[in-house]
C-alpha cells in the first residue's frame, strides 16, 4: 500500500481509537485474539494486510 500523508494521519488516529493495541490497562491487552480482531479490523479499513498496519505502525512511532 501507498502510504500518502492523509492516510497516514488516519492510520494514527484509527490506532490510538483502538486502546487494545497500545493501552496495557485495557482489560483486553493482553489477549492475543481480540488484538488480533483489532488489527483485522484497521487492515479492513485501510484496505491492506495486518502486517502491513504492524509495520506502518512502527515505522510511525520511530518517526515520531
């Protein structure tokens, strides 16, 4: 997937709305396969793989 600027942006702010993924208080957190939903759901989205939003994911947080 081509990233573009405005997508990016979207991809940050879907992540951050999935507390699952970065919020180890989630009562959820530490369960691999509702993270694991959480990540299907932003690769629907984004119209893309789960690896390919892991490694955005990433790649946005050394960048930041």
């Amino acid at each position: 997937m081509e990233w573009t600027e405005e997508s990016s942006i979207n991809f940050i702010n879907s992540y951050q709305n999935k507390d699952i993924l970065w919020d180890t208080k989630h009562p959820k957190y530490y369960n691999k396969i509702k993270k694991h939903d959480a990540w299907e759901e932003l690769a629907v989205e984004f119209k893309t793989t789960v690896d390919e939003c892991k490694k955005k994911n990433k790649y946005s947080i050394i960048s930041t």
